[in-house]
C-alpha cells in the first residue's frame, strides 16, 4: 500500500502528481502532455491501461458519449482499456468502454475553477489498484478509481474504472452520490462505473444501464446495504468512537438481460470500505487494528444522519480508504 496527500494549483497539476504518484507504483508511462488548456496522460499497468485528461476551463465538442457540451468544462476525465496509441484520441483508445454507436466513454470528477485544497492517493496490491480522492471545496468530496477487482473465481476480465461523474462536464451537474458502481436512482449515467468481465454469454464493459456498451447485464452495488451500517451504527452505537465494521464494496453483474433483479457478486473493490462518519471528521485517519484507515463522505458529512440529499450531502454515509 501507499498513500500521499497534498493540495494543487488546479486540474493540470493534479494530473501530473497523480502520474509522478502511479509510476512510482508500477506503472509505466505511455505519454505526458498539453492537450487544449489540460493535460493528457496515459499509463499502464500490466495490460491494464488508463487514458486520462483534464479539462482547464475549456469547452469539450469532441464525441465522447454524455460529454460533448459547449460549457467551459473544469474537470479530469479517464477510461480505461487494452492498449495505448499516440495517433488516437486520447479517449478513443484499444478496449476501452462504447456504446452500440461506438461511441467511447468516460468516468471522472468535475471540479472547480482554482486550486485544489486537498487530494489523497492510494495505491493497492502493488500499485495494481489507484484510488482517488479529491476535496474539490472545503468539506466537498469526489473521488474515482481504475484497476482490476480482487476477484471472487476465476474468470476472463475484472478491470474497472469508477468515478464521481461522468467527467469533461461543470460543476452545476449532479454530483450526489451513494455507492460505487451504480448511479443516483439507478439511472447510472450521474456516476459511471464499468467493469470489463465475461459472463454468461457476454463479454465486454458492463455499465449499470440498459445501454449496450459490448454487454447488458449490469453491474451493481447495492447502497442499501451500506446504509445498514449507519443504522447499525445507531442502534448499537459504540460511543468510544463510532467506527463499526468495514463492509467490502462488492460488484455484482446481473445474470439476466430481463432486469430480473437477480445479481452474482464477482469481486471486491480493493482497498475501499463502507464506513459510518458518525462521530469522524472527513478525511481523518482512523485504525483498525495495526491498518491506517482515512475515512470520506460520498460527498459531504450532514451534522445529522440525513440519509441522501441530491446535490447538498450524503448523510453520515462514508467510505474508508486503507493507507
């Protein structure tokens, strides 16, 4: 494991700590650049390749799918794919996630004009995992994440790219989120996640939509289940701190193209926990037994247990990230 905090003076100079962080992790750097106002970066890990750019108050007109606008963008954009080629689109690369129109996609965060306050970076199972945080605004949060699941079998695949938004959009978008790999309601498309996995007779990036983007069945995490923690956590307080059990974010793909609700779980987030912020403080580092813990909110801490609030906050809902 690894872990480094910092601030930065925007979206371009987070990238390129980022990437100065996953390559002395193991990545391999493919190429580093100005790219319009941002910055362009890709990497790989294995045969596990991220295409990332920022956006620095520019306006994104290329045919990403649900990211083309005319709004002046401020945010960081990334997929996740096969291969890597400098004669290419920086999202349009081998094995990343389209839809039926071949159209690529995108996850990310948007974010604000100016600087950074404070971003936390994490790196899992040898540098195989990245994990992102990022405290766009005092007591604000979003984060995202790329990698391979800790699997549960064995099976062809288990990439995936999680993210706070779709990216390359503004900061007015919905930003509200509880969970991982699903959207706001279920509609997927606030929160982008994918996971490239071969099930039953379909192989390719699921995405929790309806949408073809090379499979159907859906993946999902269930953010109720992460709310019986903070109800556990009320009804069996521990008072000394308020810390209950870390509950593991599994994916689960859906086993039938008929949205019959009937899911298989076939890995975990690595790394990353469900966690009550009852009696923490965002960003704060807490121990169980002999691991360091920092625990966040999906978006911000309400001063009571609210539940979800679209575009205000998250609750007491939280997450913790192993150091």
């Amino acid at each position: 494991m690894a872990y480094e905090t910092g601030s930065a003076t925007g979206v371009n100079d987070l990238v390129n700590k980022l990437a100065t962080f996953i390559e002395a992790n193991g990545w391999t750097r493919d190429s580093l650049g100005d790219e319009g106002t941002g910055r362009r970066y890709h990497a790989h890990n294995g045969s596990v390749y991220v295409n990332m750019r920022s956006f620095n108050s520019e306006a994104v007109t290329t045919n990403i799918q649900n990211g083309s606008n005319s709004t002046l963008s401020h945010s960081i954009a990334f997929n996740v794919g096969s291969g890597y080629s400098g004669a290419s689109a920086w999202y349009n690369q081998a094995g990343t996630p389209q839809n039926s129109a071949a159209v690529k996609s995108t996850s990310g965060v948007h974010l604000i004009t100016g600087a950074i306050p404070a971003y936390h970076f994490f790196a899992h199972n040898a540098g195989d995992n990245i994990f992102v945080v990022i405290e766009y605004a005092s007591g604000m949060y979003q984060r995202f994440g790329f990698g391979t699941l800790t699997k549960y079998g064995s099976y062809t695949g288990g990439e995936y790219m999680v993210g706070n938004s779709r990216g390359h959009g503004t900061i007015t978008a919905e930003l509200s989120g509880i969970g991982f790999f699903r959207g706001v309601g279920g509609s997927g498309g606030t929160m982008p996640a994918y996971v490239n996995v071969d099930v039953d007779a379909e192989s390719g990036w699921h995405y929790n939509s309806t949408a073809s983007y090379g499979a159907t069945r859906r993946p999902i995490t269930e953010y109720t289940i992460h709310k019986a923690v903070s109800r556990i956590a009320r009804i069996m307080p521990n008072t000394h701190n308020g810390l209950v059990v870390k509950d593991p974010v599994i994916a689960c793909v859906e086993r039938s193209t008929t949205s019959d609700g009937i899911f298989s779980p076939i890995g975990e987030l690595p790394g990353v926990f469900y966690t009550s912020l009852a009696n923490l403080v965002p960003s704060q580092q807490v121990t169980f037994g002999s691991e360091d813990y920092r625990v966040f909110p999906f978006l911000s801490k309400a001063t009571t247990d609210t539940g979800f609030a679209a575009g205000s906050n998250t609750g007491w809902s939280g997450f913790a990230v192993k150091e």
